[in-house]
C-alpha cells in the first residue's frame, strides 16, 4: 500500500472512532453540500458561475431519485472571496454538520478555510482556487481540485506568449494576493528560462481607482506586452488608462480576468485582451445532456467555472455512492484511490489533491463580450 494511502486508511479510522465532526445525523432526509464562495463584493460573479454549475448537477441528481432515496441539498454559504471570510464560512458549515463542500472560490479565501476543513474532516473540491499555496507542502487528505493550478496554467500563457506573441519587451504585474502574484510570478519565471524580455514586475494595490504610476512606467520602458495576474476589476482599469495614456501594449490575464464585466470597466481597450481560461468543455459531444440541462435553467455552460463546479458535486456524489454512506473520510479516501468520468474529462487526483491533468487554453477577449480560442 502506497504511503499516502495508508496515511489515508488510518486517518479515517481515527475519525470513524472521534467524537468529532462526523456526529452529523446519519439518517437525514437530505444530504447536504455547501456551495461557498462570494455571494458579495467585487467578484461575485465568480460564485454566480460555481453556482450554476452546482445547482444543475444537484438538479439532475434529484430528478433520477437522488442517491439511495435521498436528495442533495445546497447550502450557499458566503465568503466574499476575502481571506479574512473564508474561516468564518468554514466554521460555518462545521457548526451545520456539513460533511461535504463545493468550494471556496478564490484562492486565498479557499486557502484560509482549508485547514479548518482538514481539522474537522469535511470534504472541500474548490472548481476555481488555482493558487499552488492552497495544496503544496500541508499534507492535507480531504482538499481537492477540479481545476488545474497557476503552475499549469500559467505555462500555458507563457508558451502561447514566447510561440504566437514574440513581445519585445515585457510588463509582468500583479494584485500582491495569492492568486494573482502566484500566477505572475510563474509566467514571469517560464518568460525569464526563453529569454523574453522583461522590463520590469510590479505589483499594485486591488481597488484603486488610478494606475496612472504603473502606465506611465510601461510608456516609458516601451513596453508592448503586459501580463498582469489577478481579477478582472484591475484589469479593466489598467487597459483603459492605459489606452487613454496612448500605450499600444497588449494584455494578457489569467481566467480571473474573464469576467463580462470587464467590458464596462475597459470600454473599447478590451478587444483583443489575451486570456487562459479553463478548455471550453461544453463543446463536447458527450456533453450535450449537461449542457442542454443548463441551457434550459439559463445558466451558461461555457463560462470558465460551471462545468469544473459540477464536476466537484458529481465527485462527491460518486464518492457517496461507491462508499455506500455520507463518511466524509470514507469519501475522501475513495477519491484519492479512484479516476471518475466528469463533463471535465476523466480526472483522477494526485496524493496532495490536485489534479493529475488539466486543459487551460488561450482565448481572445472580444468587446461584445465574446472570446474565441486565440491562434
């Protein structure tokens, strides 16, 4: 038996024995799943997307009678996407003895709260928390993934940049938090091994209204490529100022970025904006049930979050059903041992709860809100 596995068997004998969390009513009339992201603050569309991508998979479980007679039931919880709120929203679903939760949403409130769910034996699968930080180095048995991290994805932009782009010289920046400086600093780093010049890093302060500083600074350096790791407010506003600044520089974001919103906030600067985003798996053929149950409760099957959402529900769903009962331990254990067939593609977890593979590809952000697969 592998290490991690018998760490795994052991770990669960000693919650099956504990007076712990796993004292949830064992006959509940549902089986509950915390949804927990932001259902507040500047990004919850994020959650909105997560959220979509739950509901229909709870949905379409229900109506084929559950799991064993009995339905699943979603707890929304928020945290706002702020590290600060992702222990509160995790203590709130040990007090609820929840067992099992889709979620967090961004990195560094998902990175926050998963030590609590280690500690109390809850099944947390985050579709959107690409931060390294969240997994690497914590031994953790009961966090896992069903997206791939900044480490994959950021190789992604990277190779797309050296290969299709061929920048002069380059701008990396950042929002200074978890997800976005982890990001930067990962396509800064592929972008230093090929030799790209890189004028210069910076981070910036999230929620400012002015970067005119930063603009200026790229104007100066004749700087024709920015990457800039983080979410989609601060993107839109640096593409616009620094469009209004006669910068011609060309952008480029993480999925964080990719955010409809951003269109308002950039204006015409948009077009063009370069974007990795999660492979747009509604495509698949072998979706098309999924897809067209979303399409009918008017969620949108190709957003970067929905289909990676409803593969972390239908994982532990599986787990449910292939443990023969609601032990999250139990469930964990079986995913770490087992591969399982999801609208994400088959996905099976290595011994720290990341995914073995994961499809990022590059997209181009259009001014009506469209992206296309960048060639």
């Amino acid at each position: 038996m592998k290490t991690h596995q018998r760490r795994l068997a052991a770990l669960g004998a000693a919650l099956a024995v504990s007076a712990g969390f796993l004292a949830f009513p064992a006959h509940a009339q549902t089986i509950k799943i915390a949804v927990v992201g932001p259902t507040t603050g500047p990004v919850t569309q994020y959650g909105d997307m997560v959220r979509e991508g739950v509901d229909t998979a709870v949905e379409r479980v229900n109506a084929d009678g559950g799991i064993n007679g009995r339905k699943l039931e979603t707890v929304v919880i928020d945290d706002g996407c702020e590290p600060k709120q992702g222990p509160t929203a995790a203590n709130r679903v040990v007090n609820e003895k929840i067992g099992f939760v889709v979620g967090g949403v961004c990195s560094g409130a998902t990175i926050a709260a998963a030590p609590i769910y280690q500690q109390e034996g809850v099944v947390m699968i985050t579709p959107s928390a690409t931060s390294p930080a969240l997994t690497d180095g914590k031994k953790y048995t009961f966090i896992f993934r069903t997206i791939g991290r900044d480490d994959q994805q950021g190789p992604a932009a990277a190779r797309y940049i050296i290969d299709k782009v061929k920048p002069r010289k380059v701008a990396v920046l950042h929002d200074k938090q978890s997800y976005g400086q982890g990001i930067a600093m990962s396509v800064k780093d592929a972008l230093e091994k090929a030799n790209i010049p890189i004028a210069f890093v910076e981070g910036i302060n999230a929620g400012e209204s002015d970067y005119s500083a930063v603009i200026t600074k790229l104007k100066s350096n004749n700087v024709d490529f920015v990457y800039y790791g983080g979410y989609h407010p601060e993107m839109g506003l640096l593409m616009r100022q620094a469009a209004e600044q006669g910068v011609k520089a060309r952008f480029m974001g993480p999925e964080g970025a990719g955010n409809p919103d951003i269109n308002a906030i950039a204006g015409d600067a948009v077009e063009g904006m370069l974007l990795t985003l999660p492979a747009d798996f509604s495509q698949k053929p072998e979706n098309a049930a999924v897809v067209k149950a979303m399409k009918a409760a008017k969620r949108n099957p190709s957003g970067a979050f929905q289909l990676p959402a409803y593969a972390a529900t239908m994982a532990i769903v599986d787990g449910i059903k292939a443990t023969g009962g609601t032990d999250p331990a139990k469930v964990a254990q079986w995913l770490h041992k087992n591969s399982i067939d999801t609208p994400i593609g088959k996905i099976s977890w290595n011994a720290q709860g990341d995914l073995n593979a994961f499809d990022f590809q590059v997209y181009q952000w259009h001014k009506d809100g469209s992206h296309t697969v960048a060639n």
